[in-house]
C-alpha cells in the first residue's frame, strides 16, 4: 500500500513540475502592429501566439527611473482568440510609448516594440513642411529592440486619400515635402515597417499643417521686348490671383548664362511694363526673365526667358538679305517684315515663321536709303503685344547726272543746266565759272538751274564753262565734283 502511494506521488510531482516547466518555457507572442491612432494618441497593438496562452501587456513607465519600475503591465488577456487591444492611454501623440508582452506573467519578454513619434514645421518662406520623427527614448530599457526594415511618408492634402511621399532605410528620419500649396490642408504620417512582419505597417501619430502664406503667382508670362533706339520696353503679365507684391527682372547675356539682377518692382498690378537702357541692342542681343519674391525674400514663381531681336542685313548690289536670331527660343513665333524707303511710310514685305528674308529692290534703284526692322508675335499673344527688333539702313551709291551741253536759246529744250540726282540731299552747292575764275552763278538751292547768263544778265557766250558741285545725301554721303559744261546757241 505504502509502494502505492509513493508511486501515485510520484506521478503526480511528475507531472506537475511538467505543467510547470512547460509554462516557464512559453514563447511570447510577437508583436506585428503597434500603431497610433490618426487624431488621438491611443494606440492600437496586434500580435501573433507563438503558444496558446495569455497575453500580459506592458508599457513604458513615464517617467521611468531606475529607482521605480520601468514598465507597468497595463492589460492581460486571457482569451486567446483575441489578438489585438488598444491602449486609450497612452498619449501617443506627445511623446514615444514602448510596448513588450508576454505568455505569462514571470516569462520571457517579447522584443520591445515603440511607436513612432513624428513631429513637423512650416516654413512658409520656402513653401516647405519638414518632418522629423524618432522611435528612441533611452537605454535604461535591456529588452532587444525590434529592426527596423523602412519607413514610409505619407501625406494627405486636403482630406484627400494618403499619397506615399518616399520609402526611406532605417537610418532616415527626416523629410522635406517642398512646394506645398499656399493656404491648404496637410496631415502627414510616418508609417514603420518591421523586418520581422514586411507585411504589417505600424502609423506614426498624425501631424495636421494648414499652410497660411501669400500666394505666390501660378504664371508670369514674359510679353514683349521691344527695340526702341538705345533701349529695350519690356512687358510681363501676372497670375492676377498673385497676392505678392515684389518682383525681380534679371538679365543674361545668354539664355542658359548667368542672371544679373537689374531692378526690384514693388507693385499689385498684373502687368509690367518696364525699360532697359544703357545697352546695346543694335549690336547685342539679351535675356531677361521675370520673378516673384515672397515675404521672407525668398524667390518663387519665374517667367519664361524672353529677349530682343537683333536684325542684321547684308547688302550686295540690289540684293539686301535679312536675317535675326530666335525670339523665344522653343517657342511657335510668327515674324512679319517691314520695309521703310526713304521717308515713306512702312511697307509689309514678308510674314514667315523662319528669321531670314531676302529683299530685291532693283525697281527702286532712284531711292537711297532702305529700313528695314522686324515685328515677332508668340503664338496666341494679343496682336498689339508684337516685339519689334532694332531698324537697320541700307543705302545705295547716290546717283548724280550732270550734263555736258545745254543750249539756253528760249525754245524750250534743254535751256538750262543743273545736276539731276535720285535723291533730295541734305546740302547743296552749284557754281558755275567762266574760264577767268569769275563766277556767273551760284545757289544752294536745289531746285534752282543756271540758265545761261553772266552775273550783269547777259547771254555768256558760245563756249566751256567749268562748274563745281557738292552735295550731301541723307545718309551723310559727300558727292563732289569739277568739270565743264559747253554752251550752244543752234
């Protein structure tokens, strides 16, 4: 009997120190989601039984000290077809919590899981939110951390759905999300992906940004640049929902080069007008750009680059070839060509989408002086905002007749003698002389002829008379010229 009973006892300390060891060597669950919940700072746990038992839950103690229990159990669950709680809490959104389980109450710890704690600032100089987030406290905690595979930046405008922003490794914890809208709702969220669950994605608390700034101009649109003299009239037209007020026009002697600042505009117009003088745009060609300055000084919105026309001919004989460099590089621009002869009014010749032309003007071989300058209109641009390049003269060789013989018998013909030219010159000097040196006659009158007479008004005699002329065109050419003239009565 005695046998008996110490073998039941035996069994049954068998088997209890079984039960017992089996417990002490419970796996703790694993932790897969520890995620704070968007506008509040309670946090939502999930987690996976490596065995079928209870889950004790615990937090970071706030603040913890090394003379007071670093963690406090906060919620054990004992049934075990539930698999996730929430800790209403835990105010998450102020700072770091760190969450570990466990399958019993004296067992091993989970790897401890933190939340992300993000936190962002506006600067609405550069139009800029920066995000900052960390998942550290300290080292007083012993327990492993878990790895860190990534992180996600999420970002939400206007209560719209969540835009992932960039994938980052483990080491990043900073951000940029530049060119943000003026006076718009953000909410921005970072979202942890363990390496020990790639498919879960605990959330950051959420950071809401509403972006209170001026608004910078959508567009500014560079108009025209046109050739006056010395100078270059500028134009440029503004979002007119732009509610800066400070504008820069910068310049390059290349589109590409760099841009010199030529003066600061202070005004709440859409429109631009301004001048550039000091250069020279008969010879050079410039680039000039438009941009917006915010309160902070900060450069935003840029025009597209716009620059004069330099028009440039070449002449040979009767032939004058055109030809002007791009207006608005890259863009659809109809050019229209004009022609000035003399000081008559400006004639269309030609209207092309290329930069040359070339002008015949053999049947106009009795003028001097040709004009020429070019008209350019960007594709969908008002009429009346054409750019007009520099004017550039050509001239041909002054033509002067002057006769040889004239008979001044008063029947009409051939009675009077003056030098006959395809011009009107701009000074003019006719003597005539007889073969002593005295002068019979002398105007600076054009139009006027000698008409045969000594200066006591008689007829000169049959003979060679010598003449002298001088003249200037209206290009300032000089003509000048000595000979003889014979005088015949038939």
């Amino acid at each position: 009997m005695q046998s008996l009973l110490r073998i039941i006892i035996f069994v049954t300390a068998t088997c209890y120190f079984d039960q017992l060891n089996a417990q002490l060597n419970l796996d703790p669950p694993i932790l897969q989601e520890v995620s704070v919940l968007s506008g509040t700072g309670n946090v939502y746990l999930s987690w996976e039984l490596q065995d079928s038992s209870d889950v004790f839950i615990y937090r970071n103690k706030i603040p913890p000290t090394s003379q007071s229990p670093e963690w406090e159990l906060i919620a054990t669950i004992t049934d075990t077809s539930i698999t996730n709680y929430t800790d209403f809490t835990a105010n998450a959104d102020t700072m770091v919590r760190i969450y570990k389980v466990r399958a019993e109450s004296d067992g091993y710890d989970s790897e401890k899981f933190p939340t992300t704690y993000l936190t962002s600032a506006f600067d609405s100089c550069n139009s800029q939110i920066n995000l900052n987030w960390t998942i550290y406290v300290n080292s007083i905690y012993d327990e492993g951390d878990i790895t860190v595979n990534s992180y996600e930046v999420y970002q939400i405008e206007e209560g719209g759905p969540p835009q992932l922003l960039g994938q980052f490794s483990s080491d990043v914890k900073t951000y940029t999300s530049e060119n943000v809208n003026a006076n718009t709702n953000y909410r921005f969220y970072i979202n942890l992906i363990p390496q020990h669950a790639l498919s879960s994605a605990s959330s950051s608390n959420s950071n809401d940004i509403y972006t209170e700034m001026l608004l910078s101009p959508s567009y500014i649109n560079a108009v025209a640049a046109s050739v006056n003299r010395s100078e270059i009239n500028l134009k440029f037209e503004i979002d007119p929902g732009s509610e800066l007020d400070t504008y820069k026009l910068l310049r390059s002697d290349s589109p590409t080069g760099n841009y010199d600042t030529l003066e600061t505009i202070t005004t709440a117009s859409s429109t631009i007008t301004t001048i550039d003088s000091n250069i020279d745009p008969n010879n050079s060609v410039y680039y000039y750009k438009l941009i917006s300055v915010n309160e902070c000084g900060i450069e935003t919105t840029n025009s597209d680059i716009i620059n004069n026309i330099l028009l440039e001919i070449d002449n040979s004989l009767y032939d004058n070839s055109l030809s002007w460099n791009e207006f608005k590089e890259g863009f659809f621009v109809d050019y229209k060509i004009y022609r000035v002869i003399n000081d008559l009014d400006p004639e269309l010749i030609g209207d092309r989408n290329f930069n040359y032309f070339d002008d015949n003007i053999e049947e106009y071989q009795n003028y001097t002086q040709f004009c020429y300058y070019v008209q350019a209109l960007e594709s969908g641009t008002p009429s009346d905002d054409y750019s007009q390049s520099n004017i550039v003269c050509v001239y041909l060789k002054p033509k002067v007749y002057i006769p040889e013989v004239f008979t001044p018998n008063g029947d009409g013909i051939n009675d009077e003698f003056k030098p006959m030219f395809s011009f009107i010159p701009n000074s003019y000097v006719l003597k005539i002389f007889n073969r002593w040196g005295n002068t019979l006659f002398e105007t600076s009158d054009y139009s006027k002829s000698w008409n045969g007479t000594e200066a006591n008004g008689n007829s000169a005699p049959t003979g060679a008379y010598i003449y002298y002329v001088k003249l200037t065109t209206e290009n300032g050419q000089t003509f000048e010229q000595r000979g003889n003239v014979m005088v015949i009565y038939p």
